[in-house]
C-alpha cells in the first residue's frame, strides 16, 4: 500500500511535493486553490512544469480535492452555479498537473430528499467530466451522512453513477472515517467484506482509486465528520483491519488527520500509519 497525505500547497503547487517528501510519504494530496475562498489561484505555467517534473521524477500518485464549499446538491442557484464552474476550474488544474484524480464531496441536499438532488447533481457531474481525461479521473467520496449529505451509503453512490451512464472516468474514493460514522464497522472483517461485496456489485472495485484514511473522534454510526490521528480515535488498532483488506491492497492510503499540532498530516502520522500497515500486513 502507498502511505500518502493531503499536503500544503502554499508557495506554490510544487510545494506540494516538497512537503510530501519531508513527511516521507509516497503519495499526495492537495488543493489547487485556497480552500476558503471561490477565487481560483492563477499557476504560472513555470510552476505547473516544475510539479510535472518532479513528479514524473518521483512516480508518485496525485490527487487534487475540491473544495469543501461545493455543494452540487444546493437549492442555491448561485451556489450551485459557483460549485460547478470551480469544480471545472479545479479539473483543469488537475488535468495540466497531470493529477491521478479530483476527489470530492457530492454536497447536501439539506433535507430536500436525495431522489430530488440526483437530477441536478447528474448535470452537474456531467458538466465536470467533460474537463476529465483519460489519466485524470473525478472521484466520488462518501460522506460521513450528516446533515443531508449525498453519499453516506453505496447505494447512492452507485445511483449517481447509474445515471451517469457508468462514465469511463467516473470513480470512487472511500473513506475509513466517513464509513465508520455513517455505521459500517470497518473494524470488522465480516462487515468490511460485505462493505466490499456491495461496492463491487453496485459499482465495481475496479472504479475504487484511492482511500482516505483516519481515525474517527466520534463513535461508530455517529454521522458527526471528526477525524482523528492514527490509533487515537474510536477505531484504533483496528483500523488495521480497514487497511489490510486485499482489495484495497495496491491503492494510494492517504492521510487527511489533524497530526500532531494541527496542521494536518506530519512525518509522524505516515510512520504510525505505515507501522499498522506492516502489523496487519498478511
């Protein structure tokens, strides 16, 4: 298993890299924008070139996440209309860094009903994928459930998926936090082989291309998104059970936990997580 995190990019996309390589991870994961604001950042093509190069050079994954402000599912026309013209903004950015994915979050229908989102997030995600391309994938990441939010199951994963005709570069990014707080006990074999099952019947394990991995503050079927660092949440040394299942075996792990002072994940987050990786190895 790759071991990656979600890193700065400030000072410069390259940065990323960088920094992904001082905290000894083999993969990354970042924003191409500041995750406050709508405003896109303006990327010197120098800047882009510099990141191609050393990532060619290092032949690790990437992935961009979007915003934490978009919301495909808004009743807000504005909103809904700023969420997809940056999601096509961050895709573009993604495919010119030569990106293995845009990782993101459907939204909240707050409390409209999923049936009466799924048309508009349909069109939405339509739109978006015509920035994709055949490296640069958009990814689908479930939600922790709260507050009305799309993709707290498989099952509404795999309906957005349905309609959008099983698109070649549509995929999924699962996380183990998100999981555990919407009630799958991913701590558990049983329940983690049957999590599996439906994710390859619904829509195909050959669509999964990357996990987010954290531990949870809250308890299990909590629906409350908390991350926690490795081995000091609610799911502990069992998140190796999470980690060493064979289907996730070759996929990038990245880390998305406060780390040790708060500022996300540090060289000390990607050794506990490598160590539970090799504890559960086999």
């Amino acid at each position: 298993m790759l071991i990656g995190a979600h890193v700065s990019a400030a000072g410069g996309l390259d940065q990323a890299l960088v920094r992904m390589q001082e905290i000894g991870a083999d993969a990354a994961q970042l924003f191409v924008q500041s995750p406050r604001t709508w405003r896109p950042t303006n990327h010197k093509p120098e800047t882009i070139e510099r990141f191609k190069a050393e990532r060619s050079r290092l032949e690790a994954p990437v992935f961009a996440h979007a915003l934490y402000l978009v919301n495909l599912a808004s009743p807000n026309e504005e909103l809904y209309r700023k969420s997809v013209e940056t999601m096509c903004i961050t895709m573009d950015v993604a495919c010119q860094i030569e990106a293995d994915g845009v990782i993101f979050h459907v939204g909240s229908h707050r409390g409209s009903g999923f049936e009466s989102a799924v048309e508009q997030v349909a069109a939405a995600m339509e739109e978006i994928l015509e920035h994709s391309n055949d490296r640069t994938w958009l990814l689908m990441e479930n939600s922790a459930g709260a507050g009305g939010t799309i993709g707290r199951s498989i099952e509404e994963l795999a309906v957005l998926y349905e309609r959008l005709g099983r698109h070649e570069r549509l995929g999924i990014c699962l996380d183990s936090c998100h999981l555990y707080v919407s009630g799958w006990d991913v701590t558990e074999r049983d329940e983690l082989d049957r999590l599996v099952a439906e994710l390859d019947r619904q829509i195909g394990l050959e669509r999964l291309r990357a996990l987010h991995v954290n531990d949870a503050k809250a308890p299990l079927g909590s629906n409350r998104d908390r991350h926690e660092n490795i081995g000091e949440g609610a799911m502990g040394e069992k998140l190796g059970v999470f980690l060493s299942h064979p289907a996730f075996g070759n996929l990038p792990a990245l880390l998305e936990t406060p780390g040790s002072e708060g500022h996300g994940p540090d060289a000390n987050e990607v050794r506990k997580l490598r160590e539970l990786c090799e504890r559960w190895a086999g």
